[in-house]
C-alpha cells in the first residue's frame, strides 16, 4: 500500500506540475493579475511615458524631464512628476525608495530587464514593427498597456478620438499634398535629423496623402542625421523645422551661405515650428498634425 501511496503522490505532482507549466495556467494568471497602483506607476522612457498619458494615467515619475520639455514639450508634465534621471541610465536608488508598482520601458533602451525587475514588475515596449509602422505598432502598445492597468476601456476611448481626429485632419490639411514635405530638426549647426521612411511620422502622412520630400536612407527609427549640404538636393518642397530650444543655434545657421542657398529656403517654402516627438505614439501623432495646421494658418496661404 506504501508504494502506491507513493506512486499516486507522484503522479498527483506530475500533474500539477505540468498544470503549473501549461500556456492555459500562464493565461489564467494573466487575467487575475492584481493591476499596478495607478498612482505609483515609472515611465524610464517618453514612448511609453506618452502612452500612459493617452489612457489618462500621470506617471509617478519620468525619466530626463528637462529633455522631455525641450523634446517632447507636450503633454506637459505637472510639477509634481518626479524626475527619476537619464533615460539610458536611471536613478535606481530613487526609484527603489519610490517604490513603484510598475516600471514601464523602451525594450533595448537603458537598464537590464533583470535590474529593473529587482525593484518592481516592469513592462516593455517597442518603437517600431517589422513592417516599419510605428503608428499601428502604438495602437497595440496602448491597448496592451490598458490590459495590463485593467483599463481596457480607456484605450478604446482614446483610439476612437484618434481615428475622428485623423478624418478631420486629412480635411484640414488637405493643402499640404500639392507638394512633397520635408522634415527636420537641428543637430548641431552643421547637421540636421531628416524624418524618412519608417518613422512615425511618415505613416501619419500616408494616412493624410502627403508625400515624404526626402526618399533616400533611413533606419528602424525612421531618421538619419546628414549634413546640411544634402538638404540642397530637395527641389520644389515644403520644408518644416522643429525647434527643441536651439533658438540660439539657428539664429547662427540662418545667416550662413549655405543654409540661404538651400531650395525651400530660397523659396521662402519653410517655417520653424515647436517640439514634437518623433519617436512617440498616437498624442505625438496628433500633435504632429496640429503643428501643421498651425504652421499652414500663419502661412495665410502664401505659396502653399
């Protein structure tokens, strides 16, 4: 009788064992994980920092806050957002007294999974998809962050204000598709950071039918840096410039030669306009488009 005890016991472990280690198991503890406090929650990157936002939550703190204010500019960050140091390299001791519920990251961007996961649960999330669709690649980021804080609801809110929003911007900014448009933002004086192919904003424009002037190299973040001289071979385009607190800088470049002699420049076919993040989701999307309008308002249609 002792044997088959024993036997049975074993089997009895065998079993839920392989319970324990079963996808169906996993599953099952996904859906009655605790969600995170809401209040308590780390952003060690702007992407998913712009996705809480987007479900309404305001993070407990924010990685590199002044950069974000320079950079991202909006949503605006409340004073009481606690900045938790760089972006590559947090405060970890902070971040431990702070004692989040949840850190949310960029996968591949500042400290190991293993550091992080030392001092709270963490979630990751990527920029970009294979198909270089950023926007899309946000659309389920966003939803699995709403999952994972148990506010699956806010996610769709949100998407369905997006989606009315892009219908009336394609209206608005209807003007924009006579001519290819350029994009850029400063380096340093003599380099610039060209929006291309695989960016964020360049599946925002295909949604709006407005063609990207600059056709050549790109990179998984949909950006290159190139000197300014190879912005002489974009002809008979718009070009838009984001500033990110560089007043002083471009106030030196646009008296250079080079920068008057430029194509978009000689035909007065560019503007400066404020921050917007190019490497967000859906509110820098969206502020994208509305730094357009804007840009398109002060023109009053001169040469559009």
């Amino acid at each position: 009788m002792a044997s088959l005890s024993h036997r049975i016991n074993d089997d009895r472990r065998r079993v839920l064992m392989a319970l324990l280690l079963s996808p169906l198991c996993f599953s099952a503890w996904a859906k009655t994980e605790t969600p995170p406090d809401l209040r308590r929650i780390m952003a060690l990157e702007w992407l998913p920092a712009e996705l809480l936002l987007a479900l309404g939550v305001m993070p407990l703190g924010v990685a590199e806050i002044p950069n974000y204010r320079l950079w991202v500019a909006e949503p605006q960050l409340p004073e009481s957002v606690i900045d938790v140091g760089f972006r590559t390299e947090p405060n970890m001791e902070l971040l431990a007294q702070l004692r989040p519920s949840l850190m949310v990251y960029s996968a591949g961007y500042g400290p190991s999974v293993e550091k992080m996961s030392r001092i709270a649960p963490t979630m990751g999330f990527t920029f970009n998809n294979e198909a270089g669709r950023p926007l899309t690649m946000a659309k389920a980021s966003l939803r699995q962050l709403a999952q994972r804080l148990a506010i699956p609801d806010a996610a769709e809110q949100h998407l369905h204000t997006f989606s009315t929003f892009m219908q009336q911007a394609r209206a608005q900014l209807q003007p924009y598709t006579r001519r290819p448009l350029l994009l850029f933002s400063f380096i340093d004086s003599t380099h610039v950071l060209i929006i291309a192919k695989n960016s964020l904003f360049q599946e925002v424009m295909d949604e709006l039918g407005i063609e990207n002037a600059w056709r050549e190299e790109t990179s998984f973040w949909g950006s290159v840096v190139v000197g300014i001289e190879r912005l002489a071979d974009i002809q008979d385009a718009n070009a838009i410039c984001f500033g990110h607190g560089d007043e002083a800088m471009m106030a030196q470049v646009v008296r250079s030669p080079l920068w008057q002699a430029l194509p978009f420049v000689r035909q007065q076919r560019w503007q400066r306009v404020p921050a917007v993040w190019l490497y967000g989701s859906t509110l820098s999307a969206m502020r994208f488009c509305q730094v357009l309008q804007d840009a398109l308002e002060a023109r009053h249609g001169v040469n559009a």
